[in-house]
C-alpha cells in the first residue's frame, strides 16, 4: 500500500498498484463468500439432521401412546 499512498510513486505506477490492491480485495472477498456459503450449508445439513431426528422421536412417541390407549380399551 505504500506504493499507492506515496507522493514519491508516479501516477501510473500508483494506479497499476491501486488496481492490483482491488483484485486482491476483490479475490479475498470471494474467498470468505465461499467459505461463509460452505459454513451456512452445513447448518443448514445439521438443523436438517435434527429436525427428523425429533421428527422421529415424536412420531415414535405417538405411536407407543397408540398401542398404550388401544391396550386400554381391549381389557
């Protein structure tokens, strides 16, 4: 940066390193993009995960409630 910044660097020099200065921004904002997208997905995956994990647990716990009522009422 001290190439852009220094009053002792040509113009077209601190443009040319202006311009690298950019892309570099530009490539590291991608990067961290990607990686916030890949951290998102599996959160995603392991609220998915969760959700039919409970899922299961209730429909497994309204089907011994079922068998408990009609054992009930056979007696």
């Amino acid at each position: 940066m001290q190439r852009v910044t220094s009053p002792k660097t040509p113009a077209s020099e601190r443009i040319k390193w202006s311009r690298i200065a950019i892309a570099a921004g530009h490539a590291c904002n991608a990067i961290l993009r990607d990686v916030e997208i890949d951290a998102l997905k599996q959160q995603i995956n392991e609220l998915r995960q969760l959700t039919l994990e409970r899922l299961s647990e209730d429909t497994s716990e309204e089907d011994e409630g079922d068998e408990d009522a009609d054992q009930r009422g056979q007696t």
